[in-house]
C-alpha cells in the first residue's frame, strides 16, 4: 500500500537558484516601443505623406527655413498692440513682508524680536525682504521689534502694551 502512493506528482517541483546574469553595456537597449521612428516624409502618394509632404499647398509655412515669432499674425498687426494699455509699474515700488500685530499676540511672542526670531516662527518668509508692522489687533506683552517699517497705528499700540519698536536703516 506504502508503495502505490507516489507524491512526487502531487508536489510541486523545487525552484533552483539562478544565478543573476550580469548585464554588459553592449547589451543594454530602450525599452520596446519608447523609442519611435522619425516619420519620413516626401517619399511618394501610397505614403500618405507624399507630394506637398503634410505641410499643404504653397504659402510661407510651406517653405523650408519657415520660423515664426511668438505673437506673430502673418504681417496683420498682432494683438498685444491692438489692445490699448493703461498705466505703468514703478520700478522704485518698495516691496514689504506684512506682520499685524494680531500674530504676534497669537504667536505668544514677547520680550526681544528680530527678524530671525519671525523666521523661526513661520510669521515671515524671508530676512532679505523688508518687513513692516501694522496695527491690526490688540498686543498686551511687552515687545521690543527690531523691523524695517511699521505703522503710526503699530507704534502707538506697542508702546501702550509697554514696549518698543527699531527700525532698521532709520539708526
């Protein structure tokens, strides 16, 4: 009876250990399908890209050694100078990072203030931009802000809370 019972049908067949194959450069190719071919064109009608060679009949797009400006309209004055303009960008503009004194109260912060100090809390973004305080919200500690700007507002209210503002380039 031991004998009739043959396992090795049953079982599956052990997996052998491959060795990886090492992969040469001389072997190496893109994968199929990423690489397409150029399309050849002027090669005669059965082609489907024959005759005028997919660029249409005459015209200046149909030359060789076509190339257009962005904007161009073919000669018709383009659109950028028929739509009328107003108004001009000052180039002396004076760009400031705003901080209101409502988040510094809900920032807690308190006693000393730089710039780095307003970085490290997330309040600014950057030390290389000027920043100026405006007198939006209530302060009640004591703060003595070294900034670039603030406003009449901000001073005033800073200075009842007890503290003091420095403005940096104004020493």
């Amino acid at each position: 009876m031991a004998d009739s019972l043959d396992l090795t049908s049953v079982m599956p067949e052990k997996k052998r250990s491959v060795k990886k194959r090492r992969v040469e450069h001389t072997q190496l190719s893109p994968v199929p399908g990423t690489k397409k071919k150029r399309k050849r064109v002027g090669r005669g009608h059965a082609t489907g890209s024959g005759k005028t060679s997919g660029r249409g009949h005459k015209g200046q797009k149909a030359r060789t050694g076509y190339s257009h400006k962005a904007g161009f309209e073919g000669g018709q004055n383009p659109l950028y100078k028929r739509v009328p303009k107003r108004g001009f960008t000052n180039i002396f503009k004076q760009e400031f990072q705003l901080v209101n004194l409502w988040l510094l109260a809900k920032h807690g912060i308190s006693g000393e203030v730089t710039l780095e100090q307003l970085k490290e809390k997330k309040i600014i973004r950057r030390t290389d931009v000027p920043v100026k305080v405006l007198g939006h919200g209530e302060i009640s500690s004591k703060v003595v802000l070294t900034v670039h700007a603030a406003s009449s507002e901000a001073i005033e209210k800073i200075k009842k809370a007890g503290g003091e503002v420095k403005l940096i380039g104004a020493e």
